[in-house]
C-alpha cells in the first residue's frame, strides 16, 4: 500500500473542480461520496415536499435537494453531501456573494 493521499482544507476542496462522481471532504480526506440506494431517496423526496412546504408557507428560507455541499467544520476540514437542506432567511443573507446568488 502507497503512502496516503496529502489532506486538503475546505478552501482547497472547494477550489477543485466539479466532477460527476459525489465527493467528500472527511477531515480532510477527499472520497467519494456513497451512492442512496432508490428507497432511501423515495423518503428524502417525501420529507423534502412537506418541508419545503412548511417553509414556503411560512417564508423561513428555503429548501434545498441533492447534491449540495454542506461545510459542517471549516476548521476540521469536512465538508458533506446533503441528502436535503434548510437554509434560512438570515443565514442566506450573510453567505458569500458568490453563495448568496445561488441561494434565491
């Protein structure tokens, strides 16, 4: 077995460019990102329908679906694929330039 592959940070993770195979950043190990099986995203599609109406309804912020980098730990370097978000109104308002277009 080779040596290990050199750890990244977020900033680094998010500089590389976007491939088609799901990726993740795990404390600063690059991997690929396991793929739901077709009943676990039958359930995700559900939830995300009864929140995103909940949140519409109430204009908390909005609801987002798969993929989308989430940055769990900046500093710990782990960055992941969610299933599903909720991003709220203020939280959309602080976000990078660059984010905060992508989040209207």
């Amino acid at each position: 077995m080779g040596p290990a592959p050199p750890l990244m940070t977020a900033h680094e993770y998010f500089r590389t460019p976007e491939k088609v195979t799901p990726m993740e950043l795990a404390f600063g190990a690059l991997r690929v990102a396991d793929s739901p099986s077709a009943y676990h995203q039958s359930i995700v599609i559900e939830l995300f329908r009864a929140l995103d109406r909940h949140v519409r309804d109430r204009q908390l912020g909005r609801m987002w679906i798969a993929p989308l980098d989430v940055v769990l730990s900046e500093s710990r370097a782990r960055v992941s694929l969610a299933r599903s978000a909720f991003i709220t109104r203020r939280r959309a308002c602080s976000a990078r330039p660059a984010e905060r277009a992508s989040l209207r």
